[in-house]
C-alpha cells in the first residue's frame, strides 16, 4: 500500500522524500517496482472483467452472491469473499431489494376504529361544544394519500355560523 502511494505519487514528490516520510526503504520500493504480480493480482485481473460484465448485464442489481454463481459459470475458482472485495474495489454496489409492502387481512379492531360522536348532527345547542375540520383525500401514484390543506384546519361546527366552499382553495401537494 505505501509502495503503491509512492509509485503515484512520484512524478510530484522526491521518491527519497517520500520513502524517508512512510518509513520505507527506497531499495524496498525499487524491487516492488521490478517484481512480477503475484498470483492473487493476476487472478484478480483476470476476474474483474467478467465481475463487472455480470453485475452490468443484471442492470446493475446482482450482488456478489449472484455475481459469484456467474463467474464459477465460466470456469474460475474463487470464493465470495473475492467477489466482494473486487466489487467493492470497482465500487460496484447492488442495488438493493425494495421494501414489501405490508400486507392488509382486511380485520380491524374495535379499538382502532373512532366512534362516531357527532352521528352526523351538525346543529350544536351552544358555541363551542362541536368541532368539525376538513380533510382532502387524493390520489397519487403510490395510492390514498392524506392531505389536510385547507384555510383553517379546525371550525366550530352550528351556532348560526354559515362557512361558504371557496372555489380556489390550495391545491394538495
């Protein structure tokens, strides 16, 4: 790894300099330098090729398992965790699975039910004893969305007060 810091940077930095600041020898760094790849190196570049042509021909949402099974396909022998560090090194993220939806059984309980207090009478006797509000409901594209935009969210409900339906209330968004 240092080896590897000094070789990029050593169009910038004196290699002497560097190899004195990492605690390196530049003898060290020169035979890196010269030495063939090793076996793993040349395995790994033999492999990132068809680890990226898999994890790109699933649209990008294989993950090291499935990658895995398609480079065993063509005859090289790795192991997972190969797979997962070439796919981290070439920053190769799968995408992940979305979310299910949970699932409605349809049965509701008494007590998530509200009752029903105003039992549709409107009138109150005396000012303040019956609020009312308003909801909108619309539809968008994952379904019922609720949407409480009005000009007052609660209203007293009877007592001589008439409320007309404005015509340009906000639209929900």
């Amino acid at each position: 790894m240092k080896f590897g810091f000094v070789a990029k940077h050593r169009g910038v930095w004196p290699v002497r300099l560097m190899c004195e600041a990492l605690g390196v020898s530049r003898g060290g760094f020169y035979a890196w330098m010269t030495r063939p790849k090793s076996k793993r190196e040349q395995l790994d570049e033999a492999i990132s090729p068809h680890v990226y042509q898999s994890f790109v021909a699933s649209d990008r949402t294989y993950g090291a398992r499935r990658v895995l099974m398609d480079v065993l396909e063509l005859g090289y022998r790795c192991g997972l965790h190969k797979i997962e560090r070439l796919m981290k090194a070439h920053a190769l993220p799968a995408r992940p699975k979305p979310r299910a939806k949970p699932t409605d059984r349809g049965n509701r309980s008494e007590v998530t039910i509200g009752s029903n207090l105003l039992d549709r009478q409107f009138v109150a006797d005396a000012p303040n004893k019956k609020w009312g509000g308003r909801l909108h409901l619309h539809l968008d594209g994952r379904g019922l969305a609720l949407c409480g935009c009005s000009t007052g969210s609660l209203l007293p409900l009877g007592c001589g007060l008439v409320y007309a339906k404005l015509d340009d209330e906000p639209a929900c968004n």
